[in-house]
C-alpha cells in the first residue's frame, strides 16, 4: 500500500545513499577494531606496570621491615642491653637506645618498649607522641603473641583508630640462657609520612598511600598538589587507560600473609595522548575517504545505473498495457538485462496460465461460481450456467437457482468471515452436490468467495447403504452377545443344581457303586461346563473382549500343574506319560500364565482323548533367538492321527476330523481353534503334523521375556476348619429354589444358619430387621435384581456387610457392575465346594485384616 506524502527515493538516490552507509559502517567496523586491538595493547601494557609496580612496592615494604627487625635481634643479643634489663636500669636504657638512634636514624621504628615479668619495663617515651599511654602498651603486649614475626594490630586512642606493626624478640641472657623479657618494636601506620615517602621515592611513582578499611591512614598527596585534585580512585574491573594517572592497588603481605592494609600508587599515564591524537588523525582521514567515494559513486550511478532502470520501467510499463508482451530491447547492465528477460518470460508465462485456467473454468464439468460480497455472481462457468438453469445475458434466475442461493446463503455468508468450507452438500434438482467455498483475499481483505461443486449422488447412496449394513452387522453382533449371555445365564442356573446336588449326594453316599455313578453324573457336568466356558471364551475373542494380562512366574509352576492334573488320567488309561522340561526350576518368564495353561491344557487333552495306546509326551524349552525369547512346547501322542484334509480345517471352529470322531469321541471342536486365536493374542504360532493310525505332533512357540525378579512367595493355606469363619448367620437372596437348596446344604454342611429370601426387596427388608454376618446376592431376579439391591444396601441403608455376588453371568462387565454398586466377591454359579470354600476363606481373611 502507497504511503502518501512521502518523497520517492530514485534507485540511483538509493543505491548512492545505500553505498555511502555501506562505507560508515565499514569504516566503523575498521576503527573501531583498530581502537579495540590498541586498547587490548594498552590495557595489557598498563596490567604489567601495575603489576611490577605493586611488587615493587612490596618489595620495597618487604625490606623496611626487614631493616628494622635486623636491628631488633641485634639490639636483643647485646649483652649491654641484657644487663640493663637484669638490673632493670631505665635511665641506661633510654642513653642506650638514643645512641642507636643517632647512629642509624632511618632505621628507627616509631617507638620501643620492653616488657619483664608479665609487664612493661621500659618504653622510649615515643608513643606519647602517637597518643598511647603505658595503660595502651600493656595492651598492645598483651595482643602480640607470637615472637619473632611482623602482626598488624589496631588500638583506639583519644584521636582516632590507629593501626600500628608490631614485632617482639625474646631477650636471653647469654650468662645463664634464660629469658629475661622482650624488646617490641612498633611501626605507626597512621600519618607516617616519612614511611609512604620512602615508598614513593623507591617506586619511582608519582604518588603513594595507605588505606585500611577504605580510610587513608598515610599519604604523600596533599590538597595542594595537581595531582591530588585530579586523581580518583578506578571502580572495580574499569580499565585506566583513558586515565592520567595509573592507580596500583595492592593488599600487603605481613609475614609472607595476606592483610587488609591496602597500598596504593599514582603514575603518569603517558599513552593517552598519543592514543587519543591518533585516532583524531584516523577519524579524519577516514571520512575524507568517504566523502569522494560518495561523490564519485553518485556520478557513476547517475550515468549508467539510471538509464538502464528507465529503460527497464518504460518495458514494464508497457507490457502491463497489452495483452501480449514485446520482446525486451536489452540493456548494457548484465543484472537489468537478465531482468528483463525474466520480466519477458514470466509475462508470456502468466499469460499462458490464464488462458490455461480460463479454458479450466470454462470447460469444467463441475459448477464453478464466484460471488461478490452481496452474494452476486461475477463469475460463473457453463456447468453451473446448466445445473442451475441460470441465464448470464440477462441476469434471470430461476426458482432452481433461487432455492440454491437460499440453502447456500448462510456457508457464504462464513465464508465471507474468512472461513474455508469443505464437504457441504447442497441438493439441487434431486442431486446431491458437495461445494467447497473458499475466501478471496486481497490485502487482508475478502473481497471474494469462490465455489466449486462436484456431484456425490451416487457416493451418498452408497453410505447410506453402507451405514444400514454397519448397523445390521452391530445389532447382528449385539443379538449373539446377548443369546450368548442368555444361554450362559440359562445354562449354569441349573447346571448349578446338577454339580451341587451331585457334590451333597457324593458326601452321603456309603457304596462304591453309587459314588461312581454321582461322580460319572459330576464329570458329565464338568463336561458341559467346559463347552460353555469354550463357546463363551472364542465369542469373546471374535468380539476382540479377550484381554492378555502379562506377568512373572515360575515356568516351572506350569509344568508342574500339568503333571499333576493328567498323571492320573494316562495312569487310568493304561497309557505312558513323559514329560521333558530341561528348564531351571528358578526359571521365570513374563507372560500370560492363566492361557498359556489354557493351551497346554486343551493340547493335553486332546492327546489324551485320542490316545488308546502307546505314550502322550510333552516337551518345554526355551530358545533364544537374537535380542528375543521364545518358548517351544511340543505335545505328541501315538492316537488315531489325521489326514491331509482333516489338517486343512483343524483350527476352524465346531470342525472335526470327520463325523465319526464326534460320535466316538465327542467334543464341540472348539479346543483348538481357541488354541489358535490365543497365540495369535500372544504372537505365538502352532504348527502341526499328523499320520493315521500313527499319531500326531503339534508344536508351539510363544515369545516371552526371561526376568530376574522375583514374585511374591505365595503362603500354604491352612487346613480349612469350619469352626474358625465366624459366620454364624447369612442372608442368601435367591429366587431359584434348587440353586438355594445348593447354597444352604452347603451352609448347613459348614455349622453356617441361614435366612433365605427370594428378591431383592424381600433382602432388604430382613436387613432392616436383623444382622448377618454376610450376604450371598443372586443377579437376575424379580422385583429388584441383585445389583440394584447391592446399592441399595449399601447407599440408601448404609449397611457395611459382606455382600458376595452368586451369579450364572460369566461375563465380566457383570462382575464388574457388582463390584462397582458395592460387593465384596464374585462366586460364578455353578457353585463348587471348592470354590464356595474359598469364598469362606475370603470373608475370613477379609475379617480378620480389618480387624
């Protein structure tokens, strides 16, 4: 967008312009790198001489006070000396000491003093001078307690907080080598001019002072010198050298140990001046430099650069006027020339493209339209013109294209807002069209919105369909669910009374004749219960419900369990049983333990099932192959065997080998199809070989993870004793009156009393009026079923009794419903003695964990 009243710039004025800042900044970036490389230099050189000059002070420090304590052991060993303090003769120490004075005057410290017997004997009388009294000195004596060594010290006098260098000597006497006292030695700190004096003179400097505490204790400056006025002291890591004068500042080491008195000196900093007239002389030079190069590239530019750009606008200029575009003339610039001919080629392209898409939209068997803000037509192509029965001549719509503009207005109108639309379909004359409707932009502005639309007549139809046959096949799929869970329900309600009443027979009857019939009656149960929970577990696994829950045990445990399970039936059958296992018996994997005992079980059986004579064997290993392992399981039997055609169809559901195979051996042929899909859950395989009259072989691999850790030990139950529960009463709500017979001959068997209700609202009432020690709910029956009553019982009486679900539903989100409205447990009917005694064990180790 054209901002108005701004002058217009000439490329010429701006490539002038734009080379005159290119040199400023390269001049810039020249000097300034010059000046930084100078100043690294300088700053360098100015570290060095700080440094040398803060040794040399040191140094010379060093040697002051190595003079003095020359002259302190000197003065200690004089016998003349040791005698005066043996007689304690102060007039002859005073003589003696003003002689020393006199004959070495700049090695003199500030004052002496002898301490004897835990005392000041003798003192030069100079510390009077510095404000300390004799009360001062013994405090001084008392502070100093090494020997031998320089220690900085403080003491506050009546004028200020003086610091002072002191060092002791111990006086023996050479006549008996004992101690005979010590000769201190003092150096002021505080206005000791004569000391920074020497210091300067030494260094070559043109000023030095002492500081502590950043207060000036010594100084050779004065208010009246230059030097003094303009000197001020650098702020930490600022560099000196724009500075005239060089500060020094160093912490003094006493005794080879660092100390808070700071020395600092002043000298002339000659390199400045120099520094700052030179680059005066470059800045200067520099932009001389700039301006004729400035002159002279506006000329250049002006003469050649500008004749071509006119050259190049007029083409432009013109090639925007026609429809076809001339050939450009050339230009004596390389860069304008290639311009140009771009320019030339990218006009006869755009205008090759438009026609390309006018001949798109023109000829396009979809309806293409562009409306306006108002929801106008600017454009529209043939196809539209036709399905909407819309005359562009005249401008005439008709009630076809009314009712189109009707159902379409409220998308353009969110089209207008910015909005892309895809996918919305519009019916016009009884076919159905999908439009896409997108904004036209222009400077951040919809000025536009365009549509095309494609017939999807065919495409709906074909949904529809599709969407009627996904919902056949669900109600389909829910309809065998729901047979399935009926018949499970129908089913186990009185296979409940059969198993139960078969167990309470067996416990009472004295021949052997009649537990063999009862126990043919309880293994013809078992038998079909063992189909129902197979057609239960292979609709589970075609609804994908069938769950692989992974975990550690021991390899072993499983072994073991088969062994223990189908000794006893190759034993009756007068058949041999090998097993071949060589896997540790600390050997722990990761899987699904529950199926893959499933499998073995289902394998065995079969072996079992269609073995008369010879041997059944069983063979557990594991194999490792790369980064995984696997487990291989073989399962042979020297039985009846298959043929070619009967392998083919093995693992398809309720198939056998052939008719016979059914009436002799019976079966539903589900056992090895549920094989089947429970590797395919696992990522296992089976294969399988087989010879008539010669046996079978079938093996399985299974991939698994070897762990380390290890499980939880398992604790052996105690011996069940009925006495030890503590249930002395319980409420069985159940409306079929066989399935209560079971439960409470069970109850009776155990010393257990027990109240029997038939519903849900009968369960309620009793709860109401007494206590029991636990409750066994049944599921479907009348009035009130079992999970209403559960959460009745617990939310609206508030009751904290052990409620444990009887159910004939095998599935689990049956168990779960239960558990969720408040049961404690689930016992899946038919009801087992043993499963009912673990029931038992339940509530027991649930009591006592509570209490």
């Amino acid at each position: 967008m054209a901002i108005s009243g701004s002058p217009k710039l000439s490329l010429s004025q701006l490539l002038t312009r734009l080379i005159v800042v290119f040199f400023l900044f390269v001049t810039a970036g020249v000097y300034i790198q010059s000046y930084q490389l100078t100043l690294a230099g300088i700053n360098q050189e100015i570290t060095r001489t700080l440094t040398q000059t803060s040794r040399l002070l040191q140094n010379v420090f060093d040697s002051r006070l190595t003079s003095l304590q020359i002259h302190q052991n000197t003065n200690a060993a004089s016998v003349t000396l040791q005698s005066m303090v043996a007689n304690e003769n102060s007039a002859a120490l005073d003589d003696y000491f003003i002689e020393q004075e006199q004959q070495d005057v700049a090695n003199t410290p500030d004052f002496r003093f002898i301490a004897k017997d835990d005392r000041v004997l003798w003192h030069d009388g100079s510390s009077l001078f510095h404000g300390i009294d004799r009360e001062q000195l013994e405090q001084l004596r008392l502070q100093l307690r090494g020997i031998n060594r320089w220690a900085l010290t403080t003491i506050t006098t009546e004028m200020e907080q003086s610091y002072l260098l002191m060092r002791r000597t111990p006086i023996v006497f050479q006549s008996n080598g004992k101690l005979g006292g010590y000769l201190y030695v003092v150096v002021m700190l505080n206005g000791n001019f004569s000391f920074v004096k020497s210091l300067q003179r030494a260094s070559g400097t043109q000023a030095v002072w002492l500081s502590a505490d950043n207060v000036t204790l010594a100084s050779t400056l004065s208010s009246n010198d230059e030097i003094g006025r303009d000197l001020t002291l650098p702020s930490p890591g600022e560099s000196q050298a724009f500075r005239h004068y060089l500060v020094s500042q160093a912490k003094l080491r006493i005794a080879g140990e660092p100390s808070k008195i700071a020395l600092l000196s002043a000298q002339q900093n000659d390199n400045v001046v120099a520094l700052q007239r030179q680059m005066g002389i470059n800045l200067l030079l520099t932009t001389m430099v700039i301006i004729v190069a400035a002159i002279w590239v506006n000329r250049f530019v002006q003469t050649r650069i500008a004749d071509s750009l006119e050259k190049l606008m007029r083409y432009t200029q013109g090639a925007r006027s026609r429809q076809r575009t001339l050939p450009f003339a050339g230009s004596d610039i390389e860069e304008f020339n290639h311009i140009g001919k771009t320019l030339e080629s990218t006009f006869d392209a755009l205008y090759e493209k438009e026609r390309s898409l006018q001949d798109l939209f023109d000829y396009a068997l979809s309806p293409i339209i562009v409306w306006d803000t108002h929801f106008d037509i600017t454009r529209i192509n043939p196809a539209a013109k036709l399905k909407l029965n819309y005359d562009e001549q005249i401008h005439a719509s008709s009630w076809l294209y009314d009712q189109f503009m009707y159902a379409i207005t409220p998308h353009l109108q969110r089209a207008l807002n910015g909005t892309i639309l895809k996918g919305v379909n519009i019916e016009i004359d009884r076919r159905v069209y999908r439009w896409n409707l997108a904004p036209l932009m222009v400077d951040n502005q919809v000025k536009a919105v365009i549509g095309q639309g494609q017939e999807i007549t065919s495409l709906i139809e074909a949904e529809q369909q599709s969407q009627r046959a996904k919902e056949a096949a669900e109600a389909s799929a829910r309809a065998k669910s729901e047979f399935l869970a009926k018949m499970s329900h129908e089913i186990r309600t009185p296979l409940n009374g059969i198993l139960g009443i078969t167990q309470i027979l067996s416990d009472k009857a004295k021949e052997k004749e009649q537990k063999e019939l009862l126990g043919s009656l309880y293994q013809s149960g078992e038998h079909l219960l063992t189909v129902l929970n197979d057609v239960l577990d292979l609709s589970k696994i075609e609804q994908g419900k069938m769950t692989i829950e992974h975990g550690d045990f021991y390899l072993h445990d499983m072994i073991r369990t088969v062994e223990n399970i189908y000794t006893p039936i190759c034993e009756s059958k007068q058949i041999a049983l090998t097993i071949d296992a060589p896997v540790a018996d600390d050997t722990m994997v990761c899987s699904d333990q529950s199926r893959l005992t499933q499998i073995l079980f289902n394998l065995m059986s079969n072996a079992v099932k269609f073995t008369h004579v010879g041997k059944v064997g069983m063979t557990i290993k594991l194999v490792e192959s790369g980064e995984q392992t696997r487990l291989h399981i073989e399962v042979s039997d020297t039985g009846v065997g298959m043929n070619q055609q009967a392998l083919s169809s093995l693992f398809d559901p309720f198939v056998q080998a052939d008719s016979s195979v059914t009436r002799t051996y019976g079966g539903s042929g589900l056992g090895l199809s549920i094989v089947k899909s429970l590797l395919d859950l696992l990522g296992g395989e089976i294969d399988v070989t087989s010879e008539p009259d010669k046996g079978s072989r079938f093996m399985v691999t299974v991939p698994v993870a070897v762990t380390h850790a290890k499980p939880a030990q398992t604790v052996e139950a105690d011996p069940f004793d009925p006495a030890s529960l503590g249930i002395e009463r319980l409420l069985l709500v159940e409306d079929n009156k066989i399935n209560a017979m079971v439960a409470q001959a069970f109850c009776k068997k155990y010393q257990i009393d027990v109240d029997w209700v038939k519903d849900g609202e009968q369960a309620i009432e009793r709860l109401q009026q007494a206590h029991y020690d636990l409750v066994l709910m049944d599921n479907h029956m009348p009035k009130l079923g079992g999970i209403d009553a559960t959460k009745a019982i617990r939310k609206t009486l508030g009751l904290d009794v052990p409620i444990y679900a009887c159910t004939a539903d095998a599935y689990g989100h049956v168990h779960e419903a239960f558990y969720q409205a408040g049961a404690d447990y689930v016992i899946v009917k038919p009801i087992k003695e043993a499963s009912f005694i673990e029931a038992l064990r339940h509530y027991t180790c649930t009591e006592n964990s509570s209490s």
